[in-house]
C-alpha cells in the first residue's frame, strides 16, 4: 500500500518554506525537522561525549552513540554493527580504506581497476595508493546506457587486481551498475576486493553488503537527508580485524607505554579522538525518521519528477540529456550553449542547480564535453518545482539565443 504523501513529506523540511527551489540533492540533501531537532536538543540538554566519564549523560550518550551503528548495520544489512566504523564523509572513508587497509598489502604490479564514472573521491585515493605502492590504476570505460559494463569487467580483472572499486549511483549520469554481478565477477579471484560508494545510491535504494558480498561500502549521512561532517565506511569483519589503526590518539588502544600501545579491538581501534557525537546522535534520528516514511514510494515519485522534468526539457529545441534510465538526477546541456552561461541565468531565477564537472572529470572527458549542469531530485520536490525551474531554462535560452 502506498502509504507515501507528498505534502506531509514536504513539510518536514523547513528549509523549503526558503524561496529557493532545491533542485540540488545530490549534493546534499535537505534535512528533515527529526534530524534538526535531535541536534538542537543535543546542544541544549545535553554536552557529554562518549567512551570517557561516568557521569549519567556521558553513560547515555554512549549508549546513543552505540546503538545508531546498530540502526546504520540494519541500514545495509550487516549483521554486526562493530563493522560500522565512523568517519568524516565518503571521501574519508575511502582514504581510509586506501591507506589503512591497502597501502601495506599491495606491491608494484598490482591492480586497481576503477570505473570512468567515478566521483574523484573513488579515483584520486586510488591514484595516491598507485603511486605509494607501484599497483597501478587501469580504467574501466563505461559503454552503453552511460555504465561500464560486466563484460569488459571480465576482460580487465585477472590474479593481479587486488581492488575494483565503483559507485553504487553516478552522481553525473545517475547511472547504476548491477552490484551482484560486479561482485560475482570480483570474487572469482580470491585475493581481489570489492569496493563501493554509496554516497548517491543510498538515498535511493536499500543496499544489502551481505547479499551482494561488497567488501567494503561507504556513504555520507548529509546525502541521505543526515548531518553534515558525518561518514561511514562499512568492512567485513575480517577486513577490519586484520587492519592496523590509521590514526593515533585517544581511545583507539587498551594500554599505551613509551615502548609502544596495544589497539583497541574494532571499530574504537579506528577512532582516535573526540568523535562527531552531536553528528552521531542526529543521525540516529535520521533513520529512525526514515523508518517511518515509506520510502519505496517516495523514491518513485523523486523518479518520477525527474522523468517528468527530462520529459519536459526534451520540448526544448537542442536538449542533450546525460540521464541514464531509472535515475532521480538529470544531466544535460543544450547544444551550441555554454554550461555555465545557462546556469548562471537560471539560477538567477532562484533554482538551485549545479554546473561543472561534478568532481568527476574522466566521466565528463568520456562525453566529450566540458561541463553539463545538473538536476536532482528527492521526494520533498514537486511539480511546480520544474515548472519553475522549465519557465527560468525557457527565459536563460532566450536571452542566450538572442545574443
Ligand atoms: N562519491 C559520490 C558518488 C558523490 O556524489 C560524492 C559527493 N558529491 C562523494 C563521493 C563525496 O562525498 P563527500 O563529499 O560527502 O565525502
């Protein structure tokens, strides 16, 4: 049963009653009031942080702290929460990843396959790894429907490759790969991991790490309607359990003398310091908010504003659409105009969009292009979002064609 309604999702947002029209989601999204209120309530009523005094709140906090790894293990699907470890964003997690868990396995020879549509937060800590290491980075081309394919994954991957890494979700095209089978084709070789960034596709459908066998997955909470500063980098047990810390400092160890420290187990070994505790606890909110929308038709009806505004941008003479199938953001550009020009004008009519190259320049070189902008959608958009944002494209594209 469709249990979904878009008004009273909308008015969860406060930042819609702003004048703007939001049409920059993957970016990051908007936050809901649970979200904002479990922040505000942290910073008013309480101050404790976690895993260090005995006082009541610093207890509670803890515990708080605690069981949101349990709510985020539920999110995908691992069956033990010590796999969560926090961190900044997706972007720290896949450093973290690179140096912590790859730099002292890999050698010179080894290989890195990379898919071209990747956000440069999954190419360039792959590039740094190859320079340290002397594995080297072999690009997977996307083809077809603006994906890589598993074919041309077969051909690339061989006893050498020790790391495929490919987003869940391009955040330019929206493209998204079939994770079972890119984890059937990495798993043929036992020395070689799979590893995934969720940071768009988490917002738009559920992951499962223990279904599709990822190795490794990341995301940011601010791109699944969370806090700002707040990242997670799921591994495998014994992933994590072989990996030596990655940062000194408090609380990641069990003993500590000048002679040397012993590590604390998972996942404390991997937080040194005062964490995101506020992050933290407004992302347990977060999800249990999200627990109680129903998001399978809410993120059918994102899908279909973003069909809709493809549909009508099509009207449009000269439209170009990077948008690949089943995707809630629209790339485009129109032909004979520059990408910034046009977004520069239709921002001007207060839409929010982005322009550029969205982090993910081999993709946008791979188009043979320079830039393209872009529009993302969530459930909390509407339909008069893109008559607005079509009326300002529509006034930009006369301007320019009068010129
Ligand atoms: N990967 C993808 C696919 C993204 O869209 C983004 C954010 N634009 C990132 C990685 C990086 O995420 P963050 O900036 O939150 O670390």
């Amino acid at each position: 049963m469709n249990i979904f309604s878009p008004d009273l999702f909308r008015q969860q947002f406060p930042a819609l009653k702003e004048k703007t029209i939001y049409l920059d989601s993957a970016a990051t999204a908007l936050k809901p009031l649970a979200m904002i209120e479990a922040s505000d309530a942290f910073y008013r009523h309480n101050f404790a942080t976690v895993h260090r005094s005995q006082y009541q709140h610093a207890k509670e906090t803890t515990q708080q702290y605690e069981a949101t790894r349990q709510q985020v293990a539920e999110l995908i699907n691992s069956a033990d929460s010590d796999t969560i470890i926090w961190t900044k964003g997706t972007t720290e997690s896949l450093n973290f990843i690179a140096q912590g868990y790859f730099r002292p396995r890999l050698q010179a020879g080894d290989e890195i396959i990379v898919s071209e549509q990747e956000h440069h937060a999954n190419l360039i800590p792959w590039l740094i790894l190859a320079e340290q290491t002397g594995a080297r980075v072999i690009r997977w081309a996307i083809e077809d429907h603006f994906l890589p394919s598993i074919n041309s994954l077969n051909a690339l991957i061989n006893k050498r490759t020790r790391i495929v890494a490919v987003s869940q979700m391009s955040n330019v095209t929206g493209a998204q790969i079939a994770l079972d089978k890119v984890s059937q084709c990495v798993h043929q070789y036992d020395n070689c991991l799979l590893v995934v960034d969720g940071a768009q596709g988490i917002a738009h459908h559920p992951t499962d790490v223990t279904a599709f066998d990822i190795d490794f997955y990341v995301f940011s909470a601010h791109k699944l309607y969370g806090p700002n500063g707040l990242g997670i980098c799921y591994g495998k047990r014994k992933h994590l359990e072989d990996m030596a810390p990655w940062h000194g400092g408090g609380k990641m160890l069990t003993n500590a003398t000048f002679d040397g420290f012993t590590p604390a187990p998972i996942p404390q070994r991997f937080e040194a310091g005062t964490p995101n505790v506020a992050g933290v606890i407004a992302f347990s909110a977060t999800l249990a908010w999200l627990e109680k929308q129903d998001m399978h038709h809410a993120n059918q009806y994102a899908l279909e504003l973003a069909e809709e505004a493809e549909r009508r941008l099509s009207e449009l003479n000269g439209f170009i659409s990077y948008r690949a199938s089943n995707s809630s953001i629209v790339s485009f550009n129109f032909e004979g105009v520059h990408h910034s020009d046009l977004a520069t004008l239709i921002t001007e009519k207060g839409i929010a969009l982005r322009t550029g190259q969205h982090c993910a320049q081999p993709l946008i070189d791979s188009l043979n292009i320079s830039g393209c902008l872009r529009i993302s959608f969530m459930p909390y958009n509407q339909l008069s979002d893109i008559d607005a944002f079509i009326d300002a494209v529509i006034f930009a594209l006369t301007l320019l064609k009068d010129e």
